[in-house]
C-alpha cells in the first residue's frame, strides 16, 4: 500500500522556497513570562520548568537578573542581547547547512515569550534578524496575552515582504483546564489573537497538549477542533509530560495527576490528524526529553522510538510522517 505524506511544515517551506529551510531557535536573555514576573500569575504553567529556558552563551549568564516587560522603560542591555542574536543565528545555521544542507532558514524566536518587551527591544531584534544571509523570515513564539496592537501591526508590515510566523500556546479550550494549570488567560483570548494576527496577515502555528488534567479524550479533540476552526495555518501537537522542579511534579508525587498513556496519546493524534483540515500543515506530534529531569511516563524519553510508534498508528489509515 502506498502512504500518503502528512503535510508537514517542512515540506511547506520547500514548496514555497524551493529548498531546505530550517528554523534556526533562538534563546534571547532578558526575556519572561508574564505567568512567571508576577503580572497574570507566579510560577509559570504548572508543566513549566523556568530554568530549562536560559540559553548557554557567556553574554546570557552577564544578563541574569534582567528581565524585561512590556512596560519597561529602557532596555540598558539591548546591544547585548543583539550580539546574542547574531552569535546564537551564526553558530546554529553554519550546523544545520552543513549538517543537513539548509539553505534558507526562519530565525525562530523560542524561549519564553518573545513579544513581552517594549517595541523598540522587539522592532531591533526581528530587523537585525532578517539582515542575516539566507534569512526569509520570521517565528516567534509568545502568548495571547503579551503581544500589543503595534507589535502585531508591524509584524503586518514585515509580512507583506517575509514569511511571518506566530506561534501561540493554546493549549486547550477549556478554562477549568487553563485554570487548573495557571495558564493566566482565557481561551477567548487566544481566539481573539489568533484571529487579530490573521487579520493582520501573519501565518499562525498553535500548540496543543493532549494529556493535560482531568481532560478527557473528547475534549482534547474539541480543542483541536476549535484550533482549526479558528484558521490555524501550522499546528504543534505535544503529550504532557512531567519534569523535576515544577508545580506538576508536585501533583504528581501527591497522586493527584496521571500522565497520559502512548497507547491514549497515539489515538488522540490520529483522531486529531484525521479530522484536521488539509491545509494545515504539522510541525510537531511529540515531545520528550531524555534527561534525569523526566519524572514521567517514560515512554516521553525517546522520541525517535515515540516517531516509530506514531508511524506504525498512521500506517494503518494510509498516512506516514
């Protein structure tokens, strides 16, 4: 039996560009949360492990104890954190052409959230990005709720001319859920943006998370569902997972939450990819980590075996990834 390609984000980007573009990941110092500062909330997600977000460059640790918002004053720090861009773009993008023969890259804006600083910090750093060679675009990865009308604006500006991405946590649909895991906003916020970014002409990827507690297989499809009616262009799909140091771990030691099985997991995936819309291209369908910060399931620790899985599941309606 042939098997049918899912599309996937990579193949988007080679239709469009007609070569191999990579996402170069960004980690910028300087930059929170507003679940983590105190603004919606303190902690951060319950799944959220602050500390696995610094980067590891000799200019992030000189900037530790900076954190900026989006009503700060001025940004002492901005000439370094633009050196850490161009460091962090140079060092990454030299290994993925040479390692995988990209050609043309999106620098990727992923630690924290990425347009929670003043507009001055934001508009210099996403113009020092595409000055870079080889550089078509933009993605930059943030909440609903930490993004202003002139940031998405000028995000506008840039996307008649370069490939402009956003990507947002949705997460679920569910408010109890939102609440549950101190997500800090509602859900109709992050259809308003969603739906405000595109308006405004930007390309949008959302992140969902099927395991997340007391949620039921149904409404980890609703979500999904929602997502794609709200005009998603790319989508992220992630198992939650839990790791050392955060709230959920906590509940976890308690026993009052329980991490999705692979065999749950794997059949919300395919109900989901099954039901999505044809234009909507697939960036993600796992996570893991393989470290002794994992508390659990363990079947998070390999990706690749987690890929082989999901392969063998999509087989058996046709489709491979």
């Amino acid at each position: 039996m042939s098997l049918k390609q899912i599309y996937t984000f990579g193949g988007y980007l080679k239709d469009k560009f007609g070569c191999k573009v990579y996402k170069v990941g960004i980690n910028i110092s300087g930059f929170t949360c507003p679940n983590i500062d105190g603004t919606v909330a303190k902690g951060g997600c319950t799944f959220c492990e602050n500390d696995s977000f610094s980067a590891s460059t000799d200019q992030v640790q000189e900037l530790k104890g900076f954190h900026l918002n989006l009503d700060s004053k001025e940004n002492p720090f901005l000439e370094k954190q633009l050196l850490q861009l161009e460091q962090q773009f140079q060092a990454i993008s030299a290994r993925q052409a040479k390692e995988y023969g990209a050609e043309k890259f999106l620098v990727y804006f992923q630690s924290f959230t990425n347009t929670y600083a003043p507009f001055e910090t934001l508009k210099a750093l996403y113009d020092k990005a595409l000055t870079f060679p080889n550089v078509v675009g933009l993605s930059i990865g943030t909440r609903s709720d930490s993004i202003t009308d002139e940031t998405l604006e000028y995000l506008s500006e840039l996307a008649r001319e370069k490939e402009i991405w956003i990507e947002f946590g949705i997460q679920s649909v569910y408010d109890k859920t939102l609440d549950r895991i101190n997500r800090g906003h509602d859900s109709a916020n992050v259809k308003e943006w969603i739906l405000k970014s595109k308006k405004a002409g930007l390309n949008v990827c959302g992140h969902l998370i099927f395991g997340l507690p007391d949620e039921t297989q149904e409404m980890m499809l609703e979500t999904a569902k929602q997502a794609y009616e709200w005009g998603i262009d790319s989508v992220k799909y992630h198992p939650l997972y839990v790791v050392k140091r955060t709230a959920l771990a906590n509940e976890y030691a308690r026993g009052e939450f329980t991490p999705i099985t692979e065999e749950l997991y794997l059949d919300t995936l395919i109900k989901a990819i099954e039901m999505k819309p044809a234009n909507i291209n697939v960036q993600r369908i796992t996570a893991g980590i393989d470290d002794n910060s994992l508390i659990a399931p363990d079947w998070c620790r390999d990706k690749n075996k987690q890929v082989r899985h999901i392969n063998a599941a999509l087989k058996k309606i046709g489709l491979k990834y």
